[in-house]
C-alpha cells in the first residue's frame, strides 16, 4: 500500500519537474516537490537528467527555418472571361451543328402524300368508278362540212431572189442551254445544308480545342502561384 502510494506521488512529481525547473508552479507545490526531492533518490536523478537536456538545448543554435511553415490565405482564382466566353462560343456551335443534323436527317425521310378520298375525286371532275349502265348515244345529223382553203406557203429565199420579193424572216432561235464542262461536278441537293454541317463541325472542334489550352494554362498559372 506504501509502495503503491509513493510510486503514485513520484509519478506526479516527475510530471511537474519541467515547470519546477522554469520556477513556473506556485510556491506551495515548488516547495512540496523541492522536499520529495529530498528524499527521493530516482525522482532526483530524473531532475538532473531533465535539467542537463535542457542545457544541451540552450547551447544548440537556432537555425532559421527556409521557408515559412504557416498556412497561408489561399485567394479564390479570378474568373476568366475569355475562358467563359470560348465554352459559351463552344456549346452554341455545337447547339446548332445539332440543329442543322437533326433537321438534315428529317429532310432525307420524304413524308408520305396523304390518302385521296372519294369526295376530292369528284370534286376534282373525276368519275367514280362505280358499276353503271353504259348508254350510246345516237349521232344526230350536224351542218355539212365545210373544206378550208390552205394558205400558201411564203416564198423561199431563192423564190424571192426570182420574184424580186422580200424572203420571209426565219423565227428566232432559242438560247443555248448551258452543257456542264467535264470535271465540272454539279452541286447535290443538299450541299448548302452539308458545307453548313462541315463549317459548324470544323468551328465547334476549334474552339473546344482552344477551351482546353486555355484551361490548362490557366491551372498551371494557379497552381503556380
């Protein structure tokens, strides 16, 4: 029971010994501890151990430290524009290249000409085709024929030269249609719509390529800092 009760007071004892030494605990316990030591022979051997570290300590010099090891305040990245403004750019190219596709695709799909109904058709002058009585009509005498005299022809150039008459004047010729020259390809029906799919397609990869250098320069810049 003694032995435990003074293994307990050396244990408090030596966990005071660095204030005892910096003259840190009141005068009550600095006096307390100062008589323990008096008359304990392994707390006073730890005194002295602790009190030559810490003269080894004084006598080292201080060594100032590279760098400062504080945390510093990390500031919030400004917000580009111009980075803001390329992916605002990119997602319109790209809006509207989906646009132009899907409305491609639509086109390339012709709609199927609705069904005609009966009323139309008779509407339209035609006549139903129905099963009826056909009647033949019984032809009536109509005015005599009459014969019509064909008018002459006009005088050939030759005739004319002969008869001393003027030659009659050949009608126009039409313009000639324009012949493709070879090597020439004649445009599809839908090019307008693919050269605008191909500009929209080239524009939208260039500026999603320069999104990315911008952005990783940017956090190289950051990461820099």
């Amino acid at each position: 029971m003694f032995e435990w009760f003074r293994k307990g007071a050396c244990y408090q004892a030596r966990e005071r010994l660095s204030a005892y030494l910096d003259g840190q605990l009141p005068s009550p316990e600095q006096q307390e501890l100062a008589e323990h030591l008096e008359r304990c022979e392994a707390c006073r051997a730890e005194l002295e151990t602790l009190r030559a570290t810490v003269e080894w300590l004084h006598r080292l010099s201080t060594v100032v430290p590279p760098r400062s090891f504080t945390l510093r305040e990390i500031r919030p990245a400004p917000r580009q524009p111009v980075f803001i403004g390329l992916r605002v750019a990119t997602a319109l190219a790209v809006l509207l290249l989906a646009a132009v596709v899907v409305g491609d695709w639509l086109d390339a799909f012709p709609q199927a000409p609705p069904a005609e109904q009966p009323e139309a058709r008779v509407m339209a002058g035609e006549t139903p085709t129905t099963a009826t009585a056909t009647i033949v009509p019984t032809p009536t005498p109509g005015p005599p024929a009459r014969y019509v005299t064909p008018k002459p022809l006009p005088p050939t150039p030759e005739e004319a030269q002969v008869k001393g008459l003027e030659p009659a004047t050949p009608p126009p010729m039409p313009p000639p249609t324009p012949v493709p020259m070879p090597g020439e390809a004649e445009p599809g029906p839908g090019w307008p719509v693919r050269q605008l799919e191909y500009a929209l397609l080239g524009a939208a990869v260039v500026l999603a390529g320069l999104s990315l250098i911008y952005w990783r320069r940017f956090r190289l810049r950051v990461g820099g800092q």
